[in-house]
C-alpha cells in the first residue's frame, strides 16, 4: 500500500505542475521546460499508475494464503 500512496502522490504532483505548464503553453509560450512537464505528467500516469492499478488489486484481494499456511509447511 505504501507503494501505492507514492505512486498516486507523485502522479497528483506531476498532473498538477502539467496543469500549470499547460496554461502556459496555451499563452503562447513555448519552453521545453513546460511541454516537458506536459510529457512527463502523461507519461508517468500512462505507464506508471496501471501497474499501481495492478498493485492496488493484490493489497485487496480476499484470499488467505499467508494467514491460513500451517506452520509445519515451513
């Protein structure tokens, strides 16, 4: 779950700055600095959040395996 927090955290921080460096850009302003923060911010949550996706999932699933293992199968 920690994992997951950093993930999603660093993703609402990239998508924050991409909003800011969008509005810039909108004003005309053609820094690589701010079409960066753009291409960043996507490809961090296109690339990065589905496998926190898939992470998120194992942390939720109902099985019991590691509760359930009795002592002597180790």
């Amino acid at each position: 779950m920690l994992l997951c927090f950093g993930d999603i955290t660093a993703a609402w921080r990239l998508l924050d700055m991409a909003v800011i460096a969008n509005r810039y850009l909108d004003e005309g302003k053609t820094d690589p600095y701010y079409v960066g923060k753009v291409m960043l911010a996507t490809y961090f949550v296109s690339v990065c959040l589905p496998m926190t996706m898939a992470r998120l999932k194992t942390c939720t699933r109902h099985a019991r395996e590691v509760v359930e293992i009795p002592d002597e199968a180790f």
